[in-house]
C-alpha cells in the first residue's frame, strides 16, 4: 500500500486502524470472561472449584495450540480468511456459552474462545501488511496495547454484568461484541494477493496439543489422583522428547524453534514465560481469593473484576510508555 494523507484513502483503509485496535479491544474484554467467572460458573453449574477451572485452563490451553496453527495459515493469502475464521471461531465459542447446555457446553464454547487468543498477533500482521511502513510503528503499538486495555475494560464490565444479570448475559455481551467485530473486519480487512499459503505442520500441532494437555491434566490430578499426575507427566515428557527434534528436523516446523537458539529471542522468550505465569497466578489466584466465602474477602464478582484493574491501567500506561 503507497502512503498518502489520510483523507485521500479510501474509507476502508482509515476504517482499517480502528477496526484493528476494537479486535484488541474485543479479545481483552473475552478474555475477562474467564476467570472472575470461574467461582461463578462452579455454583451455578454445581461443580467444582477445580473443575470449574478448566473453563480458563482449557481455554489457554487451545490457545497455545491454535495460535501457531494459525499462524501458519495465516500467511501469504491466507491471512483475511484466517483473521475472519478464529473469529467466526471465537463468536461461535462465545455463542455456545449462553444458553444452559450444562458444563459440558460451556467447556466446548470456552474451547472454541481460544481462538482469540491469535487474534492480537494476527491482528498485528494485518498491520504489517496493510498499514504505510512509516505509520506501522505507532499502529503497531496501539494494537498491541489494545489487548490490555480491552481486559482493563472487560473485567469490570463482564463482572457488572454477571453481578447483575448472572453468567449466561455476561457471555452474551462478549457474543455481541464478537459478531460487530466479526462484521466490521469483513468489510475492512484486505486480501493479500500473490503469496503462497506456507505448508502447515499438522502432526506438530497434534503433538503441541497432546503433550501440553497432557501436562496440565497431570498437574490437575497431581492433589487427588497423584499415580493419574505421575503417568501423564511422564507421557507429556515423553511427547515433548519426540516433538522438538521434529520441529527442528522439519521443513516447514509449526514452531521454528531454530529462532530460540539467538539470545535476543532466547531472553524475550524467558520474559515472556515468567510475566505469563505471573498474569496467570494474579488473575486465577486473585479473583478467587476475592470471592472466596471462607479464607477469603467473599466479595462479588465486579469486585474480584475491580481488583485486577490496576494490573491493565500499569500494562496500558506501560504499553504508552
């Protein structure tokens, strides 16, 4: 795309930037319905606490799994239908959680919001690719912080609307969202012609998911079925034995982990991993400590959403910075 000012390009093109930074919007406020949720959903769904949890580790799981995956079809022309496709995935996922089709339902529709979780990195390659190169350093930046701000807003809202209304509508408001979006990106985003789709590792992506869910079941069981822990553990080591030196004899890996091996991604990657497990330990811990009736605060769900607002307004104003 030639650069140009902004009101001589067509409306699609200066629809584009702000359809972008609502999809980042839009995940962040998905992404809430998670865990402020989760003691919620084990009272109404008459399960437990543990159980009710994997509505949030499943999640993250499927994300983990689909975000290289789609990745690897989002390249070359394949990156409209892509974007366009985890989010029809994403609004369906969404969709399935309001009516009462038990927990088994809302675990399969939290399965399926996983796919939001690619949405940000693809919606930071849409950038790339349609926005001028001289413009793409600060729509970069407002996409990706987005995603912060739009879990800044989500928690409280979500939690309001569940506080108010129950579960099912809170999911309801994030459908909506979902389908605005879904609708908005169809008519902006471009397609990009003449590059080939990249070849996508299928085997990698079932060993990915094999092994990962077999680490976080065993970790699950680890308290109650600790023989159940142990064997799956060694399972999920012994699948990520066999997948990395696939990954890396591949030629076309789901994960080019020959990357890993520069410092540079090797600290990036280390960084990552332990602000991860740090969000996921404030926003799991913290929103339950917040509700627990016994041992806890035992306080609403919009206060366990208010107590996780100050970690979105420092990641905003650290993503500004």
């Amino acid at each position: 795309m030639t650069s140009g000012s902004a009101s001589s390009r067509p409306w699609r093109h200066r629809a584009l930037l702000p359809i972008l930074v609502g999809l980042g919007l839009v995940i962040g406020v998905i992404s809430s319905l998670g865990a402020p949720l989760v003691p919620l959903i084990a009272r109404e769904e008459r399960v437990a606490l543990g159980a009710a949890q994997w509505t949030l580790t499943a999640n993250l799981l499927a994300g983990a799994v689909l975000t290289p995956l789609l990745g690897r079809l989002a390249t070359g022309e394949g990156l409209r239908r892509t974007v366009l496709t985890a989010l029809l995935v994403c609004t369906g996922g969404t969709t399935l959680c309001v009516p009462e089709l038990g927990f088994g339902g809302l675990l399969v529709g939290r399965i399926l919001q996983g796919a939001s979780l690619a949405l940000l990195p693809l919606a930071i390659a849409v950038a790339r690719f349609a926005v001028p190169p001289e413009d793409f350093p600060r729509a970069g930046a407002l996409v990706s912080v987005s995603g912060v701000a739009g879990i800044g807003l989500g928690y409280p809202v979500t939690s309001l609307v569940a506080d108010l209304f129950g579960m099912r509508p809170a999911f309801a408001t994030g459908a909506a969202l979902s389908v605005l979006v879904l609708a908005a990106a169809w008519l902006v985003i471009p397609d990009r012609k003449g590059q080939p789709v990249g070849a996508v590792n299928w085997i990698g992506a079932l060993g990915l998911a094999a092994a990962v869910g077999a680490l976080l079941l065993g970790l699950t069981l680890l308290e109650q079925h600790w023989p159940w822990s142990l064997i799956l553990g060694v399972l999920a080591v012994a699948l990520l034995c066999w997948w990395i030196p696939s990954q890396l004899r591949s030629a076309a890996p789901l994960v080019d982990l020959r990357l890993a091996r520069h410092s540079a991604v090797m600290r990036a990657n280390v960084v990552v991993l332990v602000a991860g497990l740090t969000v996921y330990m404030l926003f799991t811990l913290v929103t339950q400590y917040v509700q627990a009736p016994m041992g806890g605060l035992g306080l609403s769900v919009m206060a366990a959403g208010m107590a996780v607002l100050p970690f979105s307004l420092c990641g905003l104003a650290g993503g500004r910075a």
